[in-house]
C-alpha cells in the first residue's frame, strides 16, 4: 500500500486516545510495566495466605458466669433481661441464646449494613441497662463479657504437644514458656493450656470447728479480705521531696493466710488454722488432653484476623526449635500437631500450579495460531493483569486465598481475548502496509470500543454476586471482586501496553532464533526463578521457571510443529468455516438455524426438568481432619468422661493399627495420619451447634489428622470416615458423632428442625415425639437424629420455708449464700506470686462438702437484729432437699424459647434429597397448640442464596442486554 493510499484511509480508521497516549509515550509505558511487575510481585509475595476468606461479621457475643446456677435460673435472671435490652437495638438479624448450668451466652447478629464497632458499642450499651435492673444479680463473679465474635480466632490453627518423664506441674511450666514466646508474635492473639490443673489458693473449712467457735463462712471472708490489701496513703511532703505513702498488707507467701486471727474475744483468740486447712493446689479438673493416648500437655495457638497464617507457623516452628535447643531438656518432646498452615500451604500451592499450568496451555494454544512473538505480545496479558490484581486486592487488604486463587484459574482463558483482538487487528495493519506506531494506534482505535463492550458484559455478569448479601455473600464475594479486578486490569493491559509492545517490537517475519542466545537469557531467567522460589516466594518463582521453559521449548520443540500447523491445517480449518458460513446464510438457511438453535434451548429445559441433577450448598469435600465428638449426660463428672474419651480413643487407634494391603505391600493404616489428638472438657464442644464458653465436662473430642492428599495412596478418607462413624458405636451412655472439616463459611447441620413453644417441658416432648416419628419413616441416609439439649440432668432443690426461717430471723439470700459458699466456694481475694494471681477460694473441706447431711446440717450463724445475740441455725430446720432432674439448657432464638432436631447426612447420600423426604414425612405430622417448627441450618441458607441468585441472574442478563444496546445503538 503507498504512502497516499494510507493517508486516505487513515482519514477512515479511528483512533482510542488512551491507547493513542501511551504509545506516544512509549518510554512512560516501559517504566510503568516495569513498576507493574516490582509492585505486583512484591503484593504478591506480602500477602496473608489463608485456606479460605476471612469473613468479619457484625456478631456480638454477651457471656455471663453465674456458677451454682441452673439454665431455669440463669434464663430468669440474665438472659431475658439483657435479651430485653437488646432487642430495642435496630439492624438486628435475629439473637439466640443458651443459659446453662452457671453460665448465660447470648449471640446477637446484626446486618451487614451494621459495623462491628457500632454493633458491640450498641449491645454493651444495652448489657449496662439491664445490669441496672434492680432484679439483675450483684453478686456474679465477673461482669458481662461482651465481646465482637470472629470465627477467624476461635479455632486454633495449632497444637503444641508437651510430653515425658516429667510432673504435670514441671510440663505446664514449659507449656508457659511457650505460651509467653507464641504470644509475643504480631500474628498470634493468645494461646490456652489445656491438660493441667490451674492452681489456686484452698480454704477448707472444718464445719464443726468454725460452728463450735461460733464462726461464720462471713467471718473468715472478711478477715482475709481486710488483710490482704495495699493501700495508698497519697504523697507526704517532707523537705520538698514528696514520698508517696503506701500501707502494705498484700500476703508475701499462701502459708501466712493460715495465720490470721479470724476472732478475738479477751484472751481468747481464734486463727484460721484452727478452723480450716489452707492449700496451694489444683482447680477442679477442667481439662485433660492426650496424643495418640499418651498424656500432653496442650498449647491451642489462636490467629490474628488478617494475618498471614503461614508466617505465624513458620516463627512458630523457629521458636519451638530455639526451646528445644537452647532452654527445653533433651528428654522433652514438643510436637506440632493439627497445623492448619499446611492445609492452606498444600491449596495455595496447588493453584498456583494451576494458574501456571493453565497459563503455559493458553501460550501454547495462542503459539499454533499466533506463532511464538504475536504469542508472547498476547500472553503478556496474564502475568501483567495478576500483578495488577494483586497490587489492588493487597491495597483493599484481601488475602491470598481459595477463592482469590480460584478466581484467577477461572479467569485465565479469559485474561487473552482483548489482547488477541488488539494485536491482531494491529498485526493486519501492518501486513496492510502501516507503519508500526500507525498500526498500534489504529489497531487498538478500531477495536476499543467493542472489546471494553464485550468486557463490560463479562463483568456484568459477575456484578451482581459482588452485591451478594449475608455471610455467604461475603464469603463468595471475594470471586466476583477478584474477576472484575483481573479482567478490568486485562483491558487496562490490552488498550495501554499491548499497543506499546507492538509498536516497539512488532516484526511481519519472523527470523529464527539464536539458539545460543534463547538457552543463554532462559538460564537467566531459570536461575532468577530459583532464588524467588527459595526466597518463599514458590509461586513466583514458578511461574519464571515456567516463562523460561516457554521460551526454549517454543524455540527448539514447538517452532516447527507451529509453522506446519499454520501453513496447513489452519487453512483447512477456515476453509471448512467458510464453507459452513457460506452454507448457513444461503437462501432459508438462517431461519432454519435459528428455529434449530431454539428448539435445542428448549429441549434443554426440558432435559434438565426431567432430569433434574442433584443440588448441594457446598461440594463434598475430602476430609483433611475427623472429628469424633463424645457427650455424656449433663452432670457427668470429667473423669467419667475422660474414661469413655479413652475407649473411644482406644476405637480409633486400633482402627488406624490394622494392617492393610497398599500396592502390594501390608502396611498399617497409621500411615495415613498425623496425629490423634483426644481433649476432654474444656474447647471440645461441636462448632456446629455454636460457640460454647463455658466448661464441659461431659464433653470430649477426638480429632484425627489425615497425611497430605498425595500421601494417602488413593485411599478415601471419605470411606474411613464411615467406617470410624460405625467403629465408634454401642458405648453405653455415650453419644458419638462422627464429623469433618466443614468447606465453605458454617452453615449449621444438613438436617435442622427448630420447634419454638413457651412451655419448656411440653416443647421437649415435642421435640422426642417428632424424632421418634421420623426415625419411625426409616429414611436412609440420616446419621442420628438428636436433641441439642439433654433431659435428667440430676439437681438438688432446697425448698425453704418461709414461716419457720421469718421466725428464726433468716433471709432466702443468708440461706443460699450459706449453702452456695459451703458446696461451690467463694472467691473472697487474689493471691499475687510473681506475675500471677491465683483465686483464694474458701468452702467446706472435701469430707463434708459432698455429703447432702452436713450440707444441710451446718449451722447459720449470724448475729440476730432482735436481740444483739449470736445466732446459730441448721439449715435444715428452715430447708427441705427434694432430689429432682432438669435439662442441660434453654435455647431461645429472637426471644422464643427453642429447640432443634439434627442430624448429619451420612457419606453417599444427597442432603437435599434426604431433608425432602423428611418434609414429604412430615406433611401429616400435627404440633401441639402453641408450637411452631421450620427447617433452618444448611436448608434455610440454602433457600436465601437460591433466592438471590435468581435475582442476580435478571440483574445479570438486564446489564448485558443493556450493554448489548448501547454499544449496536438497537434493539
């Protein structure tokens, strides 16, 4: 084409003025790419990795101890009140609450439009409010604690494993040293000892002495609190120095309370040894904790929200090295076990190979139809438009996670369009005749407008899940976010630096490469590979090894194959097109394929109502982890417990210590785990049925952790699961539930009944006589139907009569504070050694303290108002002990009292299918007047994410139609 030719049709071709920008500023360009590729990188290498997003919700969690208390008096006296206050709050989602034994929790979730430091300012604001009730307790333990729930720090990523020929005390002792280290690190909020005995300060009382010495619990509690103080006096001036006067009075060592004179009348006097024995010991038993059987001494480390877990690990690792080194003796073992960075590092890994594999698979494509440097000009898109990604989802502070990462597998192919529409067009130009810088301009001009329409309809069609409401909103919106991010950042590339490349190193033919030269500059770039990968940086590094594995195999394999591809079967291949083309708009043709492509569509609804596919809320996961959660009946002591943990544990073991046959080979199952992980107590209870703050006794966990998927030898873990679910069966007394790790943010269980009523008592046999009917329909695939509340917890209540105790001159308080302080204790003061401060705790020594006879038979003493005189009145004289059962909790949900029917879905079967036929079951089922039930959990969810897509699909389809419209300006 001549010169004037050109000038004639440059009259005609368009130009894009921000393509035409950057390639008269083509040095700009260069500089800015390369602030792209050190920024992306350097975002890239800085960002948290996480397994999956961290959701923060406006959740609000109010806990209240009130110990010695039932859930009746618990709901009675905290949790309606503060439940009272909160409901006036506005934005609220929906409040349920549990009161148990001792102890009031309350869950408060707000909406998402709501923030979480106005939603706990708001909810502490109304937890004083009703603390100002005159009927609300004064004498708890500790305030209200009200606190911002993230689910993100209330599992730990870790156990710290301390066993050996060493005493419990000596252990916890180690287990503080590294709780102190731990601690100290910016990605690590706390970490919790389980496994030991806290120690406090014991006043057992002799009942007898202090009643014949005419000493009351009241007496001995003010003599140790009067005593145990320092007091400041405020500052004396003396010769212009001010010395600041302070009265002493805190006890320098356990023994010296023992010492105190509890009563002086003349010469005689009386000390707290006389009447009690003082110890420094043990708690009750809160906790135990074993791995493989064997006792430990457990640290849970907890997470930092936002912070990189894999970091934490890693200093984590370094400092139980240093212990182990330097402090720690050599016949100490310390193991990490259950250490979720290793899950998140294997995923995080594996799709950052499958964005490197995709990648190479896209160039490889785009090298047969392209040839190797119109290849590279398009292929440059990909890594260009992640590091642009992740520069701004590192500035939004997202973390690298599943769903980020997915998100750019999902977005690969797609990343290539524009670039291919941009150097293609521009490519033609060339070939045309224009000189390069001309074609970049025109060639990107000519095209603009329609690539940022078809992208604009791409993005379209994912927008509307960015605006996707609730917790599953937030944590499927990070897909949406990083799709419109990465494909924006691809046209951004496609209309900015693509025309430049062109422009600067676009060539019509292609010379054969120096070999020398190609092996030469991908050793380079190999060993700049290597030091990011050994730098941590694995997925970078990576993908320079990949770059440099493209450049020599496309030089010295696929050259030739490339030439011969395009040279005879591409012109083939649009010959066939052609034909087919010229074919399909002859004559009545198009409406025939029209007609044609409608039917189909049709045929296809019709397909899919007739065979409908199974529906999930999330996919079936491998378990990495296998929770065996244990429950005994409420009021079960811990060492029961531990003993029923301990069969179960045994169950387990000798499951994985069967011998099997692996490739030939007879080998343990044992190979397939990490660990074994048995706790009993304390932080065992099933995330799924909420979070639980209070003490479990009658609970236990057994945690199995599985070696990493490529370790397993293709075995199912799936399977294993099952076979543990029956394995772990018939233990008289002991409920069993078999679990994994939960994919997705919780959801609550498959199968979830909420039966709403007033009357507690009738709600509950509601709730057997419905579980009973179900069970009776024989549905398959229903784990184990179960209340998340026991019946005939065993309690004693002491009914006081009025008469007789108005006549003796004594109050319900003084009888139940007297009964409260002899069984339970009192924590009366703080003993400080060194840093830490222990309980000084008094109450009945331990053989009097669990019989129901010298419980009832200590005497009130007190000092009676008619007279002056003392005072001294069994309890039995005014109390009567009726032996009666309660249950283990009242649940309430948005004020109602409530009670749920669950059960997990075995392996195999579809949870929506079995909950269907539940429902079909139910259909002539008849509640009681009064009460009400409904599906929730996993179905409910469902139901509300199904609703919104369907909407976010007419938003979708009315966006891109819209788009459509105004780009062809027609209908």
């Amino acid at each position: 084409m001549t010169q004037e030719e050109n000038q004639q049709n440059n009259t005609k071709l368009k130009s894009f003025s921000l393509s035409t920008l950057s390639v008269k500023n083509r040095t700009t360009i260069f500089v800015l790419t390369v602030i792209v590729l050190l920024a992306g990188a350097s975002a890239y290498i800085s960002m948290p990795r996480e397994a999956f997003p961290e959701v923060i919700t406006p959740e609000i969690y109010v806990g209240t101890p009130y110990p010695g208390n039932s859930p009746k008096d618990i709901e009675k006296l905290i949790t309606r009140p503060i439940e009272k206050e909160i409901n006036s709050i506005t934005g609220i989602d929906k409040i349920t609450s549990s009161s148990i034994q001792g102890y009031s929790s309350i869950r408060v979730v707000f909406d998402f439009s709501v923030t979480p430091d106005k939603a706990l300012q708001e909810v502490k604001d109304a937890v004083d409010k009703a603390k100002n009730d005159p009927e609300f307790p004064t004498d708890l333990p500790a305030e209200p604690d009200v606190f911002e729930m993230n689910f993100n720090e209330l599992t730990p990523v870790m156990n710290v494993n301390l066993s050996g020929d060493f005493s419990i005390d000596l252990l916890e002792d180690y287990a503080e040293i590294i709780e102190d280290r731990i601690e100290a690190l910016p990605q690590i909020t706390k970490v919790d000892i389980r496994g030991v005995q806290e120690k406090e300060v014991k006043v057992k009382v002799d009942v007898k002495k202090m009643e014949s010495m005419q000493i009351s619990f009241n007496d001995i509690e003010n003599a140790i609190a009067m005593e145990n103080m320092t007091i400041s006096g405020g500052d004396l001036l003396v010769d212009d120095v001010k010395r600041t006067v302070r009265t002493v009075g805190d006890f320098e060592d356990w023994k010296d309370i023992e010492n105190l004179i509890i009563k002086q009348e003349k010469l005689d006097i009386v000390y707290l040894r006389d009447v009690a024995d003082v110890t420094f010991e043990g708690k009750d038993r809160e906790s135990f904790a074993r791995e493989f059987g064997n006792p430990v001494v457990m640290c849970d480390v907890f997470k930092r929200s936002g912070e990189n877990l894999i970091d934490a690990s890693e200093a984590i690792n370094e400092i139980i090295a240093d212990l182990k080194k330097n402090e720690f003796p050599e016949s100490l073992t310390v193991t990490i076990t259950n250490d979720m960075s290793e899950k998140t590092r294997t995923q995080v890994n594996e799709l950052e190979n499958s964005i490197i594999f995709g990648m190479l698979l896209v160039i490889g494509v785009l090298l047969f139809f392209l040839g190797l440097r119109n290849a590279l000009f398009v292929g440059v898109a990909i890594p260009m438009s992640m590091f642009i990604a992740f520069m701004i989802l590192s500035a939004l502070g997202v973390t690298l996670n599943m769903m980020v990462l997915f998100s750019l597998v999902l977005a690969l192919g797609m990343l290539v369009d524009n670039g291919i529409v941009i150097v293609e067009n521009i490519y033609r130009l060339m070939d045309e005749g224009y000189k390069p810088v001309q074609a970049a301009i025109y060639g990107a001009g000519e095209v603009a407008w329609p690539i940022i329409a078809s992208t604009a309809t791409t993005l379209a069609a994912f927008f509307p899940l960015a605006i996707w409401p609730g917790l599953m909103g937030e944590f499927m919106k990070f897909l949406p976010i990083t799709l419109i991010i990465v494909l924006g950042s691809s046209l951004f590339v496609a209309l900015v630096i693509n025309p430049v490349f062109t422009a600067v190193f676009m060539k019509l033919e292609e010379k054969p490469a120096n070999r020398k030269k190609v092996l030469i500059i991908s050793a380079l770039i190999t060993v700049v590979g290597l030091l990011f990968s050994l730098s941590g940086a694995m997925g970078f590094g990576n993908l320079v090894i990949a770059t440099a594995l493209v450049i020599v195999s496309s030089t010295f394999f696929f050259s030739p194959a490339t030439r011969k591809f395009q040279e005879s079967f591409l012109p083939r291949l649009e010959n066939l097109y052609q034909r087919f083309l010229t074919y399909a708009l002859k004559g009545w043709n198009p409406i025939k394929f029209l007609l044609g492509t409608i039917g189909l569509l049709i045929f296809s609804f019709i397909l899919l109502g007739v065979a409908q596919p199974k529906v999930e809320f999330f996919p079936v996961n491998m378990p990495n982890y296998l929770n065996v959660f244990i429950e005994m009946p409420i009021g079960t002591d811990i060492e029961a417990t531990n003993k029923a943990a301990i069969e179960v544990e045994n169950r387990v073991k000798s499951y994985f210590d069967e011998t099997i046959e692996v490739g030939g080979e007879k080998i343990q199952r044992k190979f397939l785990v990490e660990s074994i992980i048995g706790q009993v107590g304390q932080g065992t209870s099933d995330p799924a049925q909420g979070v639980s703050m209070g003490n479990t006794p009658h609970k236990a966990r057994v945690t199995v952790s599985f070696v990493p998927f490529d370790e397993r030898e293709g075995l199912s873990t799936n399977q294993i699961m099952n076979e543990v679910r029956k394995l772990v069966r018939g233990i008289p007394g002991v409920q069993v539930t078999v679990d994994k790790d939960q994919a997705g943010p919780p959801q609550g269980k498959p199968i979830n009944i909420e039966i709403s009523g007033v009357d507690y008592e009738l709600l509950i046999d509601e709730a057997e006589r419905m579980k009973q009917f179900i069970n009776k329909q024989n549905i398959p695939g229903i784990e184990e139907l179960k209340l998340d509340i026991q019946t005939g917890k065993p309690e004693l209540l002491i009914n006081i009569d009025r008469q007789k105790a108005k006549r003796f001159n004594l109050s319900t308080a003084q009888i139940g504070s007297a009964i409260r302080t002899a069984l339970f204790g009192k924590e009366v003061s703080t003993y400080k050694e060194g840093e830490d401060d222990y309980d000084i705790v008094i109450r009945m020594d331990d053989r009097s303290r669990y019989n129901i006879d010298n419980l009832m038979n200590q005497l009130i003493t007190f000092r009676d108002p008619s007279n002056g005189q003392i005072s001294q009145v069994p309890i039995s004289a005014v109390a009567t002990p009726v032996k009666s059962s309660t249950y283990s909790a009242i649940n309430r949900k948005n004020l109602d009292r409530m009670i749920t029917v669950q059960s997990n879905v075995l392996e195999g079967y579809n949870a929506n299918e079995v909950v269907a036929k539940i429902k079909k079951a139910l259909e002539p089922y008849q509640v009681e007047e009064g009460h009400s039930w409904k599906f929730t959990g996993q179905q409910e969810e469902q139901a509300k994410e199904m609703a919104f897509l369907s909407k976010a699909l007419m938003i979708a389809v009315f966006l891109i139609f819209l788009i459509i419209v105004a780009q062809f300006n027609s209908v």
